[in-house]
C-alpha cells in the first residue's frame, strides 16, 4: 500500500488526536487561559449543549494579550466561530486538505451527532506520517550549502 491510499483509507483516529477539551461560551477568558496553561494544551473547544461552536487556541491568546483585551469577558466574544471540522470518520488525506488549505494546526474532531470528541493536531498527523512512512522521512539526503534567501549578519 503506498502514501496515497494510506492517506485515504485511514480515519484521523489513526493519528493520535487529542481528547477534547470543553468549555461553555460563557466562561471567562481567564479561566480557559488556566485550562490551557494547566493541560498544557494549545486549544480549547468551546461547546453549548454539548455541539461545537468554537475553537479557543494559543494564537487567540497572543492576539489578546498584545492588544490588552478584557480577562473576565467570556470566551464567547473571542472564540473563531464554527471552526472547520472533521468527523471521526474522515480520512487524514481529508484532514490534512483541511488543514493545508487555511494554515490550520488543529481541527476538532466530531461523532455523527456533531458532538466534539477530539482534536487533530499537526504533531500528530506528522507523528502518524513517520510511522507510516520512515524510510520517506529519514532517507532525505541531508542539504548541503543551502541557499539563503538573505544575508546573514550584519
């Protein structure tokens, strides 16, 4: 079987997605930055009645604090509303598309009910390449004299 059909016929539950992690629209800024900081993670899901309908990560949170935004607000006004998605059932050829197409380094992961339950991130789907893969990722002939697009120093 090559890289192709591996791409197509196995589920992003090969690629070691992360568990979800869930909070509602109307918890404070403040408390979710502590969930992250606590599970060590780089995105948080927000859900209301147990249906996705945002995504909270670590770039939403530089973006906060350079701008000096309000802590105590909820999440609610500075999630990314209904993030891209995948279901658990969805090829990683299909979540890597997803990916790739607006630079994306997570996406949710979704049961048919539309429920999150996970979260697939660019490590694992890298982690999931290697191990399919090692010989394409190990054998690369190492650079050498590489090309700088500028000049180093001063």
């Amino acid at each position: 079987m090559d890289i192709a059909d591996n791409l197509r016929t196995e589920t992003v539950r090969h690629a070691g997605p992360l568990a979800a992690v869930c909070v509602e629209p109307d918890t404070p800024v403040r408390r979710v930055l502590e969930v992250l900081a606590e599970l060590g993670r780089g995105a948080v899901l927000i859900a209301r009645q147990g249906r996705l309908v945002g995504i909270f990560t670590e770039r939403d949170a530089l973006k906060l604090m350079a701008s000096g935004g309000e802590m105590d607000g909820p999440i609610e006004g500075l999630m990314t509303r209904d993030p891209v998605s995948v279901e658990q059932s969805d090829s990683i050829g299909t979540a890597i598309g997803r990916m790739s197409a607006r630079g994306y380094r997570r996406l949710p992961i979704l049961d048919e009910a539309g429920r999150p339950v996970g979260l697939l991130d660019a490590a694992g789907v890298i982690h999931w390449l290697v191990q399919h893969f090692p010989s394409a990722v190990y054998n690369l002939p190492p650079v050498t004299n590489p090309a700088t697009q500028e000049r180093e120093g001063p």
